[in-house]
C-alpha cells in the first residue's frame, strides 16, 4: 500500500507518468461508460475537519464510480470525536478498522501525516493547513499535460496568496522535474513563496521572479495559475482585508495573454477571476475540476496498488 502525503512522493518521473497515464485511461473509460469497478468489494472512508466541496465529493465519486462502499464525515471536527478531544492517532486507529483507504483533511500542517505510522491502510492527504495538498497538485499537472501537450518549457505565473497556497506546495517539486519550466510568483511580499519552496528550484538552477506586477507576467506566461486569498489562516482580519483583492483577473486582462495559454484555479473563487472570462477557451479552472474526478481514482488504485 502507498499512504499519498506530499507532492514530493510523486517527484519521480517514472510514477507520476505512471498515475497520469493510468488517469488518462480512466477519463476514457468514464467517458464510454465502461469503467472497471476495480475497487468493488472496498470502503473509502473521508474524514474532512475543515471545508470541502471539490476534494471530498471528487474522492467519494471516484470511490463509487469504481465500486467501492463509501463512509464519510463532511464536519469532522464537530461531528466526529476530535469534537471530543480524540487524537488523530486515535481516530486513525478506529477508522481503519472500517475502511480500506482513508481520505483526510486537517487545518493543522503536518498532522494527516501523524495517522500514517498507526494506520495499516493507506492515508490519503486531501490538504493539511497551509502544508501541502497533493492530489490537488496531482490533477493540476494533468491538467496542464493535457492543456498544454507537455510539462516541459513552460512559463508559469503563480498569483495571489503563496504562502498559505497548499496547492502550489505540493505541485513545486513535481513541475520542477521537468527541464525549460520558469516562475512568475506574483504575490504581496507579506503573501510570498515560502523560501522552503523556492529552495527547490534554486537547488536545481530553475530562475524564478518574485514580482507584483500582474501584467508582466501575463504578457510572458503559458500557465496562470490563480489562488484565493486563505482567509482561514489569516491571524488578523484587517490583514486579510488589505490583500484580499490584490490581484483580480479582468476580462481586459485577456489581451495581454498569450493566444495559447491556460488559466487555472484550484478553486473555490472568491474575487480572484472575474466571470466574464469563464467564456473564454482559455479558462480552464472548471475543466481542472473536472480532472479531479480522473487523477483521483487513479489515485485511490495506486495507494493499494492496483496500478
Ligand atoms: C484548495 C484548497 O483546499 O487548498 N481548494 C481545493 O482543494 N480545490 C484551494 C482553496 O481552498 O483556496
């Protein structure tokens, strides 16, 4: 079995082609309306202690649509027993006895990974606090495989909130693989990459900007990769206040993009893309969402091995 805790497990070229390939299959096979149910017989448990809505019910529908029995607290942290000051070690020493894969989300960094050593099925981290979020960075280099044609050469743009954005955490490590890939981290300096993540890329000589100016790395980007500001991690609200809508995509921002370029957002959207750009072909935050449902049962074989 294979417990999913960072992006960086997947910063292997042969595995991560592995799951991508395995998902591409799988997004067929939905499509035709023939998927194998390949985890019949098997209970998925998700235990979700913060808010959810793309994560939880992506993981559940890729449980079902394979076959498996689904078991589910969607307010874990009033409805379950941490209510009652359970320990996640505790919880995970229950919960596995109940279910064949458990699907977690945590506010606290570092904390889904704690149920690993007592768990003797495999763990799946669906987001710990500002941490790492990494089937999320899973689904999004798949997205952009498929929008794009390659992971190689790319020029990104991160924007908004990088400090607190999981996401990107775990997406650095798995994107910085690949050779040509350049960064555009626009971003208040309050909200900045946290240097424990640049350090990847200066390690392997990747460039990298730091920068406020939005438009410049629109002009010069192939991927634009929105975030919301994490408001939930903020300690002070007038501090939320101030950056909340920094940086908002506007339709006249369209212009200055390239023609061939893709717009991303692991979403939810607060006041990061304006609505009139959904129309766009270069939106393509929905269809990330989608790819969800596709890398995540991919996903769920792979922790048991059956990919
Ligand atoms: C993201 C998350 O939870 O980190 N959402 C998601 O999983 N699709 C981003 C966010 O909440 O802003």
């Amino acid at each position: 079995m294979n417990h999913i805790l960072t992006g960086g497990q997947f910063a292997d070229r042969e595995l991560l082609e592995k799951i991508l390939d395995k998902a591409e299959e799988l997004e067929n096979l939905k499509k035709k309306n023939t998927l194998p149910k390949l985890l019949d017989g098997k209970v998925v448990a998700t235990l979700f202690f913060e808010p959810s809505t793309r994560t939880r019910l992506s993981f559940e529908s890729a449980s079902v649509r394979l076959g498996a029995g689904l078991i589910s607290t969607e307010n874990a942290s009033a409805n379950s027993s941490a209510f009652k000051g359970e320990t996640i070690e505790d919880t995970v020493r229950v919960v596995e006895k109940y279910a064949d894969i458990i699907v977690m989300r945590h506010p606290e960094s570092g904390s889904v990974a704690r149920g690993a050593p007592v768990s003797s099925v495999p763990i799946i981290n669906a987001g710990d606090g500002a941490h790492e979020h990494p089937t999320q960075a899973m689904l999004d280099t798949y997205t952009i495989k498929k929008e794009m044609g390659t992971l190689e050469n790319i020029t990104f743009a991160f924007v908004g909130d990088l400090l607190y954005a999981r996401t990107l955490h775990s997406f650095l490590p798995i994107i910085s693989m690949y050779p040509g890939n350049r960064f555009y981290f626009v971003s208040p300096k309050e909200l900045s990459m946290p240097d424990e993540y640049k350090k990847i890329l200066t390690e392997k000589n990747i460039s990298y900007t730091e920068t406020t100016d939005l438009d410049e790395a629109l002009k010069n980007s192939d991927v634009v990769y929105m975030t919301r500001v994490q408001k939930e991690r903020f300690k002070d609200l007038p501090n939320y206040e101030k950056f909340k809508d920094m940086f908002l995509l506007k339709h006249e921002h369209l212009k200055l993009m390239k023609e061939r370029s893709v717009i991303m957002h692991p979403l939810p959207r607060v006041n990061e893309i304006d609505p009139a750009i959904d129309a766009d072909s270069r939106a393509g935050y929905f269809r990330q969402a989608e790819n969800g449902l596709y890398v995540r049962m991919a996903l769920l074989l792979y922790s048991l091995d059956i990919i």
